[in-house]
C-alpha cells in the first residue's frame, strides 16, 4: 500500500528531528580531534591565544575579538578597523614569551579560548590543561598556510559565521600559486635567504613555519632543512649565494646594501634584497596566519616577475579591503609596500 503524503510528511519530520537530536548529541571537536567541553552558543566573546589566532578570527568576526596578544601600534592602526584597533593588549597564552595568566583571561569572560598553529603533542596537551584548569572551551585549529581554506571553514562552524566567502578566496589564491609555480622547471627556481632581525643574521630552515610562504612559492631555502630559526654568520650567507633576500627589517636592508660583505652575494649585486610589507601584519613570515595570503602574491611579483604581472596594489587594495576590512588609500598602500615598519 502506498504511504499517503500525510505520513511522509511525519515520517520526514521524524527524520529530521532525530538527525538534529544526533547532531546536537554529537560533540564539538577541533582540528585536533579534541572535545570542547562546555562551548555554549552563540559564541560572543573569544580569546586569542596567540597573534594567528587574533588575526584570524579579526578576518572574519572582528566583533568577537577580545583584544589583541600585543597592543596595535600607531603604524598600523589606519589598516584596521578602528574598533578593533582600539582593543586592549591581552596577551598571549602559546608561543614565545607567552604573558597572559588564567586569571586574567577567566576576568575577561571568554565564550571560547581560540588557538591556530601546531596541532602537535604539544600543544594539544596545553589546550588540554588550560582547558581543565578554565573550564572553558579551548579550540586548536590548524595554523598551516596550506590549510587555511578548511581551518577558515572549522572558525565559521565552531562560532557560528559564515566563512566560506573567505575560504574560497584563500583556496583560489593557493591554487593559483601552485599552478604557476608548477610550471618554473625545479632548477630555475630562485635560491633564496629569509634576513631576520635588525642585522639579517637570523633566519628560518626548511619545515619551519616561518618560511611557509617561501615554500609554497617554490624557493629553494639556502639555509637548508631541519626546521626552526638558526644564527647564521655574513659569511655563511656568502657562501650560500643567494638570488633573492627577503628581509623583515628595513633598516637591516639599508645597511646591507652598503656593506661590502653583503654586496658579493648574488642577490645584492643584482638588486634583489627585498623587505617584505609588514602593515598592519607581516606579509611572508610574522604572524604566521592568514595575513601571509598577501605575501603570496608579493613573493611571485618578486621571484617570478615574468609569471605574476598583476598590479600588486590593485590586489593589496582589494584583499585589505576583504580581510582588514579597510582599504587603504594611496599614500597608505606606498607605505605598506615600501616595507614601511
């Protein structure tokens, strides 16, 4: 006998009130698999335990931002809405130099403490135990560049925003960078050094998340694997020869274009020293969050000039507008772009 569309209607309704009483049953879990114990919605308040975390969750809910782990500065307050850059300095539970206490963050009264880096043994444990000793929710999502388009997509569901306009965006600007590179035979790939710190002397070697961006951009690191940052020597750097340097410190820059040492590498004698925009966050290396979408497309304009023709302002106007959600004016843009501090 055929139903009558009175009990399919029921019997849908069955289904799907069972399907919701599963789902609301099933726990919520972050990236690294753990159960958030106690995460209430509508999530309204959220601590950053770190600088990825703050500048994630700003891209897409700047209203759920507490503050930020270290206090805006005044170079980089006009990039930021004015609201946010307002916030107050929080600090930081993870990472080097972590200065926030559990009291100060429970006083702040957090809907959920949220993490974006290493999923790792490590930091789970301390996810672990801060959420234990808090009794509220603590979320690791996964800080790779690679990931953003699903680490995008795991904030959105734990906080209750739609994040696929900024998933998709950050999945369109990764495949892109992967085809055009694909197609740089690996011995015409640029060798490549990361100058850190005020004299260019620090850098980060391979697997280090520092030089994320370098690698997806297919440079090959002269400073070699093992991961991490290292002290390195002017004539360690000479003798590695690199073709292009990125450097963080513009005064670091400066000084080394004048400086006879630096000026018989490769890089210096064929004008390819380049500091990296760091307004209001670092393009290619700190944070390392999603603002390194940005280096992505600063980085193939300089190791790939002949792939990437586009107009970087037009795109820094347009992904500042997106993630910042302030977009700057000329003056603001040459700023940024000539590595301003």
């Amino acid at each position: 006998m055929r139903p009558d569309r009175r009990s399919l209607l029921l019997g849908s309704a069955a289904l799907a009130l069972s399907g919701a009483a599963r789902s609301a049953a099933e726990p919520v879990r972050d990236d690294a698999g753990r159960v958030l114990a106690g995460l209430r919605r509508p999530v309204a308040r959220v601590f950053p335990a770190g600088p990825p975390a703050a500048i994630l969750l700003y891209t897409l809910a700047p209203g759920l931002l507490l503050g930020w782990p270290r206090a805006i500065r005044p170079s980089e307050r006009p990039y930021l809405l004015p609201q946010a850059a307002d916030l107050p300095e929080v600090g930081r539970l993870t990472g080097r130099g972590n200065t926030a206490n559990l009291e100060s963050v429970l006083a702040l009264k957090p809907d959920l403490i949220l993490d974006v880096g290493s999923t790792a043994e490590t930091y789970r444990s301390l996810a672990d135990r801060v959420q234990e000793q808090t009794g509220l929710p603590y979320a690791l999502l996964d800080g790779r560049l690679a990931s953003t388009p699903a680490t995008y997509r795991s904030l959105g569901r734990l906080i209750g925003h739609d994040a696929e306009p900024l998933a998709a965006l950050s999945q369109s600007i990764l495949a892109t960078m992967r085809e055009r590179v694909a197609t740089v035979p690996d011995g015409n790939r640029p060798r490549v050094y990361l100058a850190r710190g005020p004299r260019g002397l620090e850098t980060a070697r391979q697997g280090s998340i520092n030089v994320e961006a370098l690698a997806l951009m297919g440079a090959v690191n002269v400073a070699g694997p093992g991961g991490g940052l290292a002290q390195v020597s002017p004539e360690d750097v000479v003798a590695w020869a690199p073709e292009v340097i990125v450097a963080l410190d513009p005064a670091f820059a400066a000084a080394a274009r004048q400086d006879p040492l630096w000026q018989a590498t490769p890089a210096l004698r064929t004008g390819r020293l380049h500091v990296s925009p760091s307004l209001p966050f670092g393009w290619v290396d700190f944070p390392p969050s999603v603002n390194r979408l940005l280096g992505l497309w600063w980085l193939g304009t300089i190791l790939y000039p002949t792939l990437f023709l586009e107009d970087i302002r037009g795109i820094a106007r347009d992904l500042y507008g997106r993630l910042y959600h302030v977009t700057p004016d000329a003056a603001g843009l040459d700023r940024v772009l000539a590595g301003a501090p």
